[in-house]
C-alpha cells in the first residue's frame, strides 16, 4: 500500500512528460512551418478557383500547352528535372491539387471528379488556353483521364506515367493488404505532422531524394506539414470513388498516347520486376488501347518514382512528352 503514492506520482510525471514534449514538438513544427514559408514562396502564381486559391507554374513558351498532374503523394515541385526540359519546346505548367504543395485545401471529397473540374476553373481562372497535352503520373494518370472525359474538346495528347488502373485492386489482390497498410501509416503521420515528427524523422528529404536541391527541399518543405497528409489521406479515402469515375471515361480516339511503365517490383524498391510489375505493366499495355494512335514503353530498371525524380530516369517521362507533341504538330503516327 505504501507504494501507491510512488506509482501515483510516478504516472503524473509522465503525463506531464509527454504533455511537455507534445507542446514543445508543436512549438517546434509552427517556428519550422513559418520558416518555410518565408524561405519556399510559391514560384508560380496562387488563383481563386471559388474560395480557395490554387497554385500553378508555367514556364517557356508554344502550343500546345503541357500541364502536368502530380502522383497523389506528389506537388509542382516533383517535376523538377522535366518542366525545364520540355519548356525548351513549348509552354509547360505544373500545378498543385487542393491541399497540395502550395494550394490552399479545397472541399471533399477529393475524387477524379472534383480533382479534374477544379483544375478545369483553375486552367480558366488563370487564363491558360488549350489545347492541353496532359501529363499524369501515378494516381496523376486517374485525374488526367477524367478531364479528358469531362473536356475533350480542350486535350490533343496524353502521357500516362507508370500510371494507376481502376482494376488494379482486382488484378493484383496483395496490392489491398499494402494500400490499407500505407493508409494508416498516413493517418499516423497526419496526427505526428502536428508535433513535427515527420519532419524530424526526415521523411519529407527521403521522398524529395533525386530532385534538384531547390525542389527538393521545397517538397521537405511541403511533405513536412499536416495540410499534406491531411489531404493524401482524403486523396486515398477517396480511390475507389475516383476508379469507379474513371471506368466510364470512354476512348481518347486518335489522341496520341504514350504510356511509360518502370519495370521493377511495385512493392520492394529497385527490387527485379514481380508478378504484380507484370500484372501492372499489362495494365498499363491495356491503357495504350485507349488510343488508336498510340505507343507502351518499359523502361528498364526504373522505379515507380524514379521516372520522375532521378535525372537519368525522368529523360524516358522527356522523352515520351516530346514524341506526343512531335505527333501533334507532324500529324504523324507514334511509333508502337
């Protein structure tokens, strides 16, 4: 009985420990956040879509124009190595969906629908005419297919980069274990951003690794906050909703199209091609038949991120950009 009081008093400190070191991890987080915004301002121009405004950054000049729609986890700034490139041969702008990088957050749900109309007001708001090649990577492929169903009148071509696939929870069954898994990591890291957990653990460096200095840690910069992994979780939350939108997106007809696939595993890193690469590059292989005029290509040994972050890897996502706008402006077939 006499040790109660220790045991009392012992849980009391504790309390206050954690308290301690929750406030100090939140003071931490808003003195780094507000650091951030003085260092990284918004390269591009932030436009009023109804209420909140979105961030985008055009640079070079022609037509058609390229307008480049990020992985879900991904901003404007992950297409460091390409938007310069291919701004040598006309106008190229990158943007951020709600909530992402430089966005303010827009209103749920976050599915293809409400992701392609807000980029549509963005595009006019802006005054940013097509016609449009679009460029998805990742979830990014989703988003651009439904703005094509929703505005085809405006898009003359389309990259797809190691992009997803509606069926691809019913293709690759392993893959539903790993997207519950990755869903309650980010739901961890949402609640741990406050304190800046994340940012201590460097998880924002470890995703921004490959891109040039000035990307990439604009993207710690981003990665760091709680704005980010509040909305990949309402980006995630959103998928199925999003893969049912896009089954009834119809053909892009004589559109030229490339589609770039990585060819290692999907699920280990730089790990040799498995069966789910496969089963993701036939996937892919299905994709290319939206297009009557259009071209598959697989790149060795790239990863699924490295298409766009390792300068090396990112000339096969240049180099696909550029065919579709030689198609565009020759009127010439892509090659298979």
């Amino acid at each position: 009985m006499a040790s109660q009081p220790l045991i009392v008093r012992i849980l009391i400190w504790l309390v206050v420990g954690i308290f301690f070191l929750a406030c100090t991890g939140a003071i931490y987080q808003a003195i780094a956040t507000q650091i951030d915004k003085r260092n990284f301002p918004a390269p591009g121009q932030l436009v009023d879509v109804g209420g909140y405004r979105l961030h985008i950054h055009c640079v070079g000049q022609g037509r058609p124009t390229v307008i480049l729609e990020a992985a879900a986890d991904m901003m404007s700034a992950d297409w460091g190595w390409i938007q310069p490139e291919i701004a040598k041969s006309t106008r190229v702008c990158a943007y951020d969906r709600a909530g992402m990088g430089w966005s303010d957050p827009g209103p749920q749900p976050r599915d293809a629908h409400q992701v392609s109309t807000e980029l549509h007001i963005l595009l006019t708001q802006a005054g940013i005419a097509g016609p449009y090649v679009l460029v998805g990577h990742s979830a990014g492929g989703i988003y651009v297919r439904m703005y094509t169903a929703q505005y085809p009148e405006e898009v003359v071509g389309m990259v797809l980069v190691d992009p997803g696939h509606p069926d691809l929870p019913a293709r690759i069954p392993e893959l539903q274990a790993h997207n519950a898994s990755e869903e309650q990591l980010v739901r961890t890291l949402r609640v741990l951003s406050f304190f800046g957990i994340p940012r201590l653990m460097g998880v924002g460096k470890a995703n921004a690794e490959g891109l040039p200095p000035e990307q990439a840690a604009e993207v710690n910069a981003s990665i760091s906050t709680p704005k980010h992994w509040a909305t990949l979780l309402a980006l995630i939350e959103a998928t199925p909703a999003a893969y049912d939108q896009v089954r009834d997106a119809g053909s892009l007809e004589r559109r030229p199209l490339v589609v770039v696939s990585a060819n290692t595993a999907w699920l280990e890193r730089g790990a040799p091609a498995d069966d789910a690469r496969r089963t993701m590059n036939a996937l892919h292989a299905e994709l290319a038949g939206l297009s009557a005029n259009s071209s598959h290509r697989i790149v060795e040994g790239t990863t699924h991120g490295s298409l766009v972050h390792n300068q090396n890897h990112a000339q096969a996502t240049i180099s696909a950009i550029e065919a579709v706008l030689t198609a565009i402006q020759t009127g010439r077939a892509l090659a298979p």
